[in-house]
C-alpha cells in the first residue's frame, strides 16, 4: 500500500474539485440562448453607453437594464423597462434610424432572480409600490406566478410586452415623468 501524502490528495483533489465547479456553474449564464434565429445572446452593456430616452448610464443600474437588439447588429440599452416601454412604443422620436421591424430581441432582467430573459415572453407588473430608477416602473418577471407573489406585498398588475402601448404608458407613468 502506497502512503497518501499531501501532494497525492492535491492532484486528483483539483480536478475533483474544478469538476464540481463547472458542474454547479454550466447553465449558470446570465445571457439566453438564442432561440430558432428571432433571438441572440444580449450584448454586453458598456460604462459609456446612454439611455436614449433620459441619457442616464444603464451600466449604474445592473439590476434594472434592459435591451433591444436590431436586425442590422446595433442594439440600444436602457437603464430601466420603463425607457426601453417608452422607447419601442415612440421609436421615430428616440431612433429615427429603426423601426418596430427592425427588432430583433427585446431582454430585460428578471425582478426575482436578475437573468436576462426575453421581453417578449415576460410578465411585467405594473402600478407597484416598488419603483425603478426613473420612478414608476414596469417590474419584468420570468414567471407569472412570481410576478402574481410580488404583486401580494407590493400591488400592482400584470401585463405583458403586446399589451404595453403609449395608452398603459401614460396610464401608469406620470406625465412629468415622461
């Protein structure tokens, strides 16, 4: 029998342990898989980079970004949902350059667990208690069911992306918000 010294256990150890590490991490990416060509990966958002509806740095706001991907590789960034609502629904005003057409993806960071998921496919409450960093806010959620348990503490109402116009917008923001 062979003793087991310190460096014997180091060398399967590390694997070992680096194994387990990207067990536990693999599937972890805060970045969606692109599904079926009509979404792609969200770009990176840079400290540089301004809202184009308020000018602020969505990089200040990691928890409240948001993204819309154009067909043509450019995308703009958003330090809430409230200015990325504003934004597609009021598109020739902020960016005479795109139309609705030329979306490609729409991501927003889940409330609950802070993963970027698809806009298109998420439940945004509206009318809370909890505000975003412009003010009241379209709160984006993964799962009907979580927004439905944040909307027991904090009020509000469930909407999703298609039924969020001008119309909801001037409803639930503010005038001198906007």
């Amino acid at each position: 029998m062979v003793p087991c010294s310190i460096s014997n256990k180091r060398r399967w150890l590390m694997p070992l342990v680096v194994a387990c590490l990207m067990g536990t991490t693999s599937g972890c990416s805060s970045r969606p898989a692109a599904a079926g060509g009509n979404s792609a990966s969200p770009a990176a958002i840079t400290a540089d980079e301004t809202c184009p509806v308020c000018g602020m740095a969505p990089a200040n706001y990691p928890a409240w970004q948001s993204l819309v991907l154009f067909v043509d590789g450019e995308h703009r960034s958003f330090e809430c949902p409230r200015d990325m609502l504003l934004f597609i629904n009021n598109m020739s005003e902020y960016d005479p350059g795109h139309d609705r057409k030329d979306i490609r993806s729409i991501f927003v960071k889940d409330f609950a667990t802070g993963a970027w998921i698809d806009a298109r496919k998420a439940h945004f409450v509206a009318g809370s208690v909890e505000k975003g960093p412009m003010g009241e806010d379209f709160i984006p959620f993964a799962l009907l069911e979580t927004s439905r348990q944040f909307i027991r503490s904090k009020s509000g109402q469930v909407l999703v992306l298609r039924q969020i116009n001008n119309d909801v917008l001037d409803t639930f923001i503010p005038a001198g918000q906007r």
